[in-house]
C-alpha cells in the first residue's frame, strides 16, 4: 500500500531535511511555497497578544512512499526539525489508492519507484 506523507516545515529547514530523506531512501519529493498559521496564529512567544493573526511563510513537502517507509520517514522529519517549540510543523499522512507513471504507464509502487 503507498501513503502519502505531507509535512509542513519551516523554509530554512528544507536542504538539510531533503538531504536526510535522500539518505533515507525517499525516491522523490515536492515543495510548495505556502503561508498559514496554526495554534500559535502566527505569532512566536515573544509576539503572541490578543486577537488577529499573521500568515507565515512555510513549505509543504510532500511524497508518495511505500506503507513499510512511513515509520522511518516520520522519524527522521522529527529527529532533524523538533526543537519542542511552537513553529516546528506537522505532519499528515494519508493513504494513497494508486499511482501511475505516465511516461511508462507503469502503476502502484513501480510508479513511485
């Protein structure tokens, strides 16, 4: 069964993190440019008041892995960013009916691979 793991991260942890994901067997990844807020409703400690909010710049990385990679990813995302403050990220993980490969037609895990 593939899964689809989603992580949101903040920008200046992406080269060391993609980097540890190669390493770690991940055949591919995407990263998209995203803003938001979460509990802290972009705010950091020093800032956090009373009312409204502030989008932040975050990244979303995301990639199609085989169910027996999820655990060892999840580890090693949470080993590189947490640093047990607010901002570190989440991670989302959902599962993935099929894939294709268009170029090759070839489908499931021979399409991610």
């Amino acid at each position: 069964m593939l899964k689809k793991i989603e992580a949101y991260i903040q920008p200046w942890n992406l080269d060391e993190l993609a980097g540890q994901l190669l390493v770690g067997g991940v055949q591919g990844m995407s990263v998209t440019e995203i803003k938001g807020f979460g509990r802290e409703r972009g705010f950091d400690d020093k800032e956090a008041g009373a009312g409204g909010y502030k989008l932040r710049p975050k990244l979303k990385v995301e990639m199609v892995v085989e169910e027996a990679q999820v655990e060892s990813i999840i580890a090693k995302i949470e080993e590189k960013l947490r640093t047990g403050r607010i901002g570190d990220g989440k991670i989302f993980i959902t599962p993935v009916e099929d894939a294709v490969r268009i170029s090759t037609e070839e489908k499931g895990q021979h399409a991610i691979a």
